[in-house]
C-alpha cells in the first residue's frame, strides 16, 4: 500500500498541494484497494506433546480457557495425546518479550502503546468493527472466500480448533497449536484413526429452523462429510471416512497417510454446520446458524452484520462483548478516517503503510494500540510466477537471471525504510531456526544474471507479464523493477489485470508467460500449501510445477510423524521449490493492525485473524467500556 | 401531451432492450466469471468452475440466457444474485432509495446553487459577483467529486473527530440521522452538478436579457426583480433544464464512488461490485435501472419545457 499517500495529520502544517496530491492517488487507489485483503499462512510445531505413546488427549473442562490439546502441528505429537490446560486469558508477556522470543527469526510485536495482557477481561459492550469485506454469500462449504470466512467464522464452532493469542505460552502468532473446541478429547490410537468424544450439552443457537438443539456426532460426521463432498477443501482435507459411534462419539478414518488433518480440521473455515438450515434454504449462503460465541441477528451483504452475544455458549463466560456491528467500508480513506475520528474500535483497512498512514493515525489518536508483524501469514507470496512447461521459463538459468536482476532493496528502502522481507509465508515460519537460505536467485548481481541469461540464449529477452496489482503497491515495485531489468536487457512488459480476469488466467492454466504480482498459498499453514499448490499429483498446482524432487519431499512432509523429520522435510522442499526459482518473490512491508485502547485480546494468529481468514478469536476480545 | 408520454414511454422500451443487450454481452466478454472471483485466492480448477457455470445455467447459450433473463425482467424479476445468492429485487428495495436520495438531493442543492448564482453572475456582468461566481464553475467542473469527498471526510475526521455514519438510514425512520449521512455527499455530488449548470444558466440568462421582450419590460418600468425572474429567467431557463436533464446521468455515474467513499451501499455500490465480481444478473439489472431512470428524466425534461414556454407543443 506504499503507493498510497494520505494527507499529513500529522500536527504540521498540510500544504494545500500535499492534501490534492494525497487525496487524489488515496482516492484513485482506495477503487482498487477495497478489494485487498486477505492474508495468512503457517505453522509451527515446536510447543506441544512430543512423547509417543498412544494415549487420549484428555482436554480439560470447558469453562474460561479453552483446554489445549495441545496436539502441536505435528502428527507425532498428536499421537502423543497430551493434555495441557491453556493459559487463562490474563496470562501473557508485554509485546517485547513475546518479540523476542521464538521462533527466531520472527519480527512482531507492539510499537505503540502495548497493551495490558494481564488486564482483567470486563464484560459488556458493543464492538464496532470497519470491515471491507464483499462476502460471496456465508456457506462455508461453498465458498473458501476469506471475505464469507469473515463473517460467519464468529458464528460457528469446529471440531477442533486453532489456539488463541494468550493460550500460546508464549504468545507466537506464527505458532500452530491445536486445542478442543466441540471435541472434549481425541485419541489417535494409530496413524490412521482418530477418535473424538464431544463436549456434553453443546446446543446450537436457539434460532429458526434450528432451535437451539443439542449438538451430536452426527452433526459433525454431516459437517465434515459436507465438507469433503466439496472439491475446494477435500483437496486439503486429506481422504477421510467420518463416523459418528455414538451421539457423543466420532471416528475419523483415514484411508491414506496424511500427518497434516488436524491442521487441516482446525482451519477457521472446517465448521460444525447444522443440516436444518440447509434442508429450508438449499444451502448455507443466506443464514449463519452455528453453536458459536454470536448469534448473526442482521446480515445486509455488502454493508453490514449485527451479532449479539449467544446466550447458550458452551463456554459460558465466553464471549466478553455483548455485541458486534461490522461496517462495511469500500474506501480505505474513508475507513481511516473514521477511525481516526473514534468511532471504530478496529478497522480492518488499518493494514497500512508504516511510513505514511501509521504517523497520520498516531498524530491524530496518540493512544492507538500498534501491532507490527514481519510477514503476516499471507495467504499470497509477493512474487513473479513461472509455468513451469514452457520454454524458456522451463530453463532455470532463464528463471534465476530474471531474478539475480533487480536489486530488492532498492524499493524496500524507498517504500519501507529498509524494514521488509521477501517470500512471506514460505519463509517466516517456525520451521527455520534462522533466516533460509533463499538461493543465488536472491543475490543481486547483474553481470552474473545477464551472463546466465545469455547462456540460456536470451540475452535480450521480452518478459510478457500478467499481473493484479493485489497490495496497494504493486505498480510501484513492479515498475521499478521494470526499470532496472533494462538494464540487462530484460523487457518487462507490465500487463495489469483485474483481481477476476487475473483469476481466470491463473487458475484458468491459462498463463504462457510470467504471472502474478501475488501467488495465492491458500490453505495457509505452509506445508499444507505446499502440497495442494505446488505438488505435480494436485489439481491446485496452477504453474504446472512437476519436479520429482520437490515431490519427494512434500511427500514426507504430510506423510512422516516424526517431528526432526517433518522439520527436515519442510526446508527440503522449501529449497527444492525457492531455489530453483520457480516462482521469484520480491519485497513486503511488515503487516501493521491498529486498534483502539479500549479493545483488548486482539492477539493474532495464523487461524484467528480478524483482518483475514476470520474472527473465531473474538469471544477472547473485551471492551473497556 | 398523454399522446406524447405515451409515445416516449414506448420509445424507451428498444432503448432498453438496446442498453440490456449491451450489457448483457459486454459483461460475459470480460474475462472470468462470478465463480472465479469468489473463489478468490483459494483458487477454482477447471472442472470444479464447469460444474458451478452449469448448476447456474451459465454453459447454456448466450441467446437461451439473454432471453430467459429478458422474460423474467420483462415483469420486474430480477432474479438472484451468482454472488451472494440473494434476491436482486430485494436488494434494489434496499439500494435505490439511498441513490434516489443522493441524486435527488444532490441535484436540488446544485440547481439552489447554480441557478441564482448564474443570474446572478450574468445581472452583475463584469463584476467581482461575476467572476467568482465563474471561477467557482471552472473550480467545481476541474475538481472531480471523490476529491472534494475524500477531503471532506478527512478533514472532516481530523478536525472534529467526527465522519458521517455508516450505512444507509432511511429519512423517515430517523432523519436527523439520514441528513447526517447524506447532506455531505449530496452537496458535494451538487457541487459537481451546479459548475456545469452555473456556467449554462449565466450565458442563458446573458442572451435573455437582450431579447427584445425583456427591453420592453424595462421599458414599461417593470422592477428588476420582476424582469429577471418572470421574463428573463423563465425564457433562459430550457437550455438550464435540458443540461440538468443530461447533468443527472452524471449525476448518477458520481454516486459510485461517492457511494463508496461516505458508505452508502446503494445502487452505484451494487453497480461497482457487480462489476467486479460478474455479478451479471446484478449488473443488468442496476444497469437497466440506470437507463430507466435517465429516460424518465429526460421525458419530464421535455415535459416541463411546455410549462416553461407555452408556444412548445409536444406531439
């Protein structure tokens, strides 16, 4: 969003100049921006059970915090069957310890106003939240749209579920810890079975058609099974066989190896559906009805959701708020602004360029919370994209050429004063103990890039690129680059596109030439990504990417139970897929989140992001009314 | 005059029909499709997308959908929504007062704005009156209207802490509220509107004041008020009326982005995201909408140009 400028609200002077300039490229830029979003990605499994006996995993009551399974990320430690009780809601390290400590080479933390993590929670109050977010309906079988995600996940549960912010001790929003939600325990007696027992008087919010009912097994074998029958999210489910023993009994079956279906199961998006509403409405796009924190009481597509609190939660001192009302805001100015005038407690259009709209909000509310995170866990990595069949982008040292080119700090000093990364969610995970090794592709060196270039006979070669300019600034950084290919006789031909035709072409496996700005790395835990978008074996691997290597260590990522080696394996394919260059990543800003004082328990993770996949996190969020 | 409203109202229907086809094929030549674009970043494989399109009827034949779409709009049936599943009719009942109010608005305060100000202007020939009230048409037509918006509710918001609400509250469940959420983007939206129709209304009222009939009434030694309101202004006021007519087609296109930038989701909202997300069956609708809506404007344009100048017949 670098290419954005807002005015200076700064206390100095603005000059009649600045504001036209400011107002006129915000303006230009809020039309295309309103569409960005999204976001995510990652891991971790270092926290959680390592011991391998086959045990339960006995999690505890449910009451106030919610009881960590913690069946860590990986399947070793899933089978391990631990039982941590989680962290109660006050526990917590102020932002710069939690920055400092794992994973090493993370980079989050509060740069103003860090809040209390030790507050007591109060109850009451009414959140009111600037979303910009154009739903495509709210069924979640039908539509993996962070946008739909937004909305229904406060309304829903899931079987099992991602921890949140203060239930990781200590706080990593990179970590990926799996604890019980509806599920009272799990047992995974052998690496093809899991069995879990639910949580006892779960009801269903007492709204038509579903009235409240108590929830059971079959609930979650028709959820899962809803789930699987749609192609989208059976890619990542991995193959199971759902069974419900008894009301209070579910058996998960699975009919290959697939170390990563907690993860998996965990995602914000996996919820416990009841059949009623499908059987009035067809499908789940007109009504939210779950046995989540919040009722949805008013929904208007496209411009506002109302949710009161769930009186019949099964965590009965959850959720804080009593309320939520959730504006929908085309216009990043405008989201700003009425931040800044106070009359949100969060907007989601606060992911902002640290140099220009973090000083103007700051001028203008000194006492706003700053959350920075180095690499959110974006769903997309900001990068040029290679189909992998087609000459000459099948010849690596064409690929790597391109790459060695152009010099990335050259814009990550002029947008982020130096402070930027590259390869996002690939690389920011708690699978490397220090910065990866990103490969010769990423060591600026024109005269060794036009040599490989003209190795590869194409020593004045025409880029045709097709790209959405998804993050305000890719125009900015994509010329730049531009420029400096020049001078090494690359032609970059820029041709934007918007976010559908981009879609189409992408997905489509229409692309001859170079593509992107953005490669999408949905489902978002990173190794699962892996597999479903860059896997010869997956229909999802749209660059065409067939390399044996690459395969072979996917393959023993999702498929071994042993930790060290799941480790291993992830920074093998992460080199057999960066290395090679197959896909080349320029620069991103570290995320920012701004939020009012007044809110707290916004801590967050790969899976409770309210600014992305979803909001599940917020029964934890209270008022300081 | 019934005659002639009947025959205009007839004329429209091809324009319609003309405006729907158009649509119709400009929007499936975009590349892409509704299923495309909510998939969004997850991503849609070919198969997957052939079976969304053919549970929508989408693989049928363009000529099969146009007309199956036509009958159903013929009667007001918009259907429903390939986005969000929801009924088009339902939400056009939503959307249109909100953009009906802005333009309504948005208009009356530009032609409160313009009018005087042009008689004004041209009463006052040469002087300081005069040029600002030129210089106000030249500022008002070369700022476009998501500048003035864009500062408005920034200033707006660093000066008083304060940004009109958001939503769309309806005028007659809470006006205080209403006006508060469209008195700004209405008078900006005017702002645009009154430069054009300033500029117009002072070189008409300039060429009505030398007719020979306005020399007769300063002749009789009728009062200046008198001549300028019911001689001069009422003779100047047809090619006002005709560019005002045209002026609320613009008026219209502006309320996209303004829509956006003061959060009111009415129908140029509808019409933006449709767009963008090939929400065809919205698309169409909004844009027949649209077209509706400017012929019955210029209809009643050419209307009151009889009660305006009696020797006008309309046939």
């Amino acid at each position: 969003m670098g290419a954005q400028r807002y005015h200076v609200i700064t206390g100095s002077r603005l000059s009649r100049r600045a504001a036209l300039r400011g107002a006129a490229l915000t303006g230009l830029g809020g039309a295309a921006l309103w569409m960005v979003g999204c976001s995510s990605s990652n891991n971790n499994k270092k926290g959680a059970a390592a011991t391998a006996t086959k045990a339960a995993t006995t999690a505890a009551s449910a009451t106030s915090a919610a009881p960590a399974a913690s069946a860590a990320a990986s399947a070793a430690a899933t089978r391990a069957a631990t039982s941590a009780p989680a962290a109660s809601a006050a526990a917590g390290s102020p932002a710069a310890s939690a920055g400092s400590a794992t994973p090493k080479i993370a980079d989050f933390g509060w740069v103003n106003n860090a809040p209390d993590l030790k507050a007591t929670p109060k109850k009451g109050g009414t959140l009111r939240f600037g979303t910009h977010v154009v739903p495509p309906g709210l069924d979640p079988v039908k539509s993996a749209s962070y946008e739909s995600a937004n909305i229904y996940t406060p309304v829903y549960s899931r079987l099992i579920r991602a921890q949140y912010g203060t239930e990781l001790q200590p706080y990593n929003p990179w970590r990926l810890m799996i604890t019980n939600d509806l599920a009272a325990s799990m047992e995974h007696p052998d690496a093809m079975t899991y069995t879990f027992k639910l949580k006892p008087n779960v009801k269903f919010q007492n709204v038509d058609p579903v009235k409240g009912r108590a929830f059971t097994a079959d609930d979650v074998k028709y959820s899962l099974n809803a789930f699987l029958a749609n192609p989208e999210t059976a890619t990542y489910l991995a193959a199971v066989k759902v069974d419900a023993v008894d009301p209070q009994t579910v058996k998960i079956s699975l009919t290959k190896p697939a170390n990563y279906v907690l993860q998996a199961m965990a995602d914000p998006r996996i919820v416990m559906l009841a059949h009623e509403v499908a059987d009035a409405d067809g499908d789940f796009s007109k009504r939210a009805i779950g046995t989540g924190p919040f009722i949805l009481d008013n929904f208007q597509p496209n411009v506002s959701a109302h949710y009161k609190r769930n009186p019949d939660y099964y965590r009965t001192d959850r959720p804080y708020m009593d309320a939520m009302q959730f504006d929908n805001f085309k216009d990043n100015a405008s989201s700003k602004a009425a931040f800044i005038a106070g009359q949100y407690e969060m907007s989601q259009y606060a992911l902002l360029n640290p140099l220009d709209d973090i000083k103007d909000i700051l001028a203008a509310q000194k006492n706003t919370v700053v959350f920075k995170l180095q690499s959110r866990w974006q769903s997309n990595i900001f990068a040029m994209g290679f189909p992998a069949d087609k000459a000459p982008w099948n010849d690596q040292r064409v690929r790597i050429g391109i790459s060695k080119g152009w010099d990335r700090s050259v814009y990550g000093k002029k947008a982020y004063g130096g402070d930027y990364n590259v390869l996002g969610p690939y690389a920011w995970i708690d699978e490397f103990d220090s910065a990866p090794d990103l490969g010769d592709a990423y060591k600026f060196d024109q005269k060794a890039a036009k040599d490989m270039l003209s190795a590869a006979g194409q020593a004045n070669l025409t880029v045709p690129f097709d790209y959405f300019p998804y993050g305000g600034d890719a125009d900015d950084q994509l010329q730049t680059i531009q420029n400096q290919l020049k001078e090494i006789g690359v032609d970059l031909k820029l041709n934007k596109l918007d976010a559908t035709a981009f879609f189409a072409k992408y997905y489509g496996q229409k692309a001859d030439g170079p593509i992107s700005s953005f490669i999408p790395t949905t489902p978002r835990w990173a190794p699962l990504s892996m597999l479903v978008l860059w896997h010869s074996g997956s229909p999802k691997n749209y660059l065409r990417l067939s390399s044996p290597e690459f395969d072979a260590a996917v393959d023993k990522l999702t498929t071994t139970e042993d930790k060290d080696e799941q480790k291993k394996a992830y920074q093998d394919a992460f080199n057999k897929l960066v290395q090679p260059a197959f896909f080349v990543s320029w620069t991103e800003s570290p995320t920012y989140s701004v939020h009012s004082p007044k809110l707290h328990g916004f801590l967050p993770n790969m899976y409770n992001d309210p600014t992305g996949w979803g909001n599940q996190a917020m029964e934890d969020w209270w008022l300081d009314t | 005059m019934a005659q002639y409203i009947v025959r205009r109202l007839l004329l429209a229907v091809p324009v319609l029909v003309g405006v729907s086809l158009l649509v119709f094929f400009m929007a499936r030549i975009l590349p892409g499709d509704v299923f495309t674009a909510q998939s969004g970043t997850a991503g849609l494989t070919a198969d997957q997308r052939a079976k969304l399109r053919h549970e929508a009827g989408l693989d049928r034949p363009l000529a099969v959908q146009y007309f199956d779409w036509a009958g159903h709009a013929a009667v007001l049936n918009f259907g429903d929504s390939l986005w969000n599943r929801r009924s088009v009719n339902k939400e056009l009942r939503r959307a249109v007062p909100i953009t009906l109010e802005l333009t309504v608005l948005g208009s009356l305060i530009g032609l409160l704005i313009a009018v005087p100000l042009g008689v004004l202007s041209a009463a006052t020939r040469g002087s300081p009156v005069d040029y600002l009230a030129r210089l106000f048409g030249v500022i008002g037509l070369s700022i476009p209207s998501y500048v003035l918006g864009t500062l408005a509710i920034t200033y707006l918001a660093v000066w008083f802490r304060w940004t009109p609400p958001a939503g769309g509250i309806s005028f007659f469940s809470n006006p205080w509220r209403n006006m508060q959420q469209f008195l700004i983007p209405s008078t900006i939206l005017g702002a645009g509107f009154s430069a054009a129709v300033v500029r117009m209304t002072r070189s008409s009222v300039l060429g009505a004041l030398h007719e020979d009939y306005v020399r007769t009434a300063w002749a009789k030694g009728l009062r200046a008020r008198l001549v300028l309101l019911r001689h001069v202004l009422r003779n100047a006021l047809i090619p006002v009326l005709t560019l005002s007519g045209a002026q609320v087609g613009y008026l219209l296109g502006g309320t996209v982005i303004i829509e956006s930038i003061f959060t009111l989701s009415g129908v140029g909202s509808m019409a933006f995201d449709a767009i963008t997300n090939r929400d065809y069956f919205v698309l169409q609708a909004v844009t027949l909408l649209a077209a509706a809506a400017f012929t019955l404007v210029n209809l009643l344009v050419d209307i009151s140009y009889v009660w305006l100048d009696p020797r006008i017949r309309l046939r």
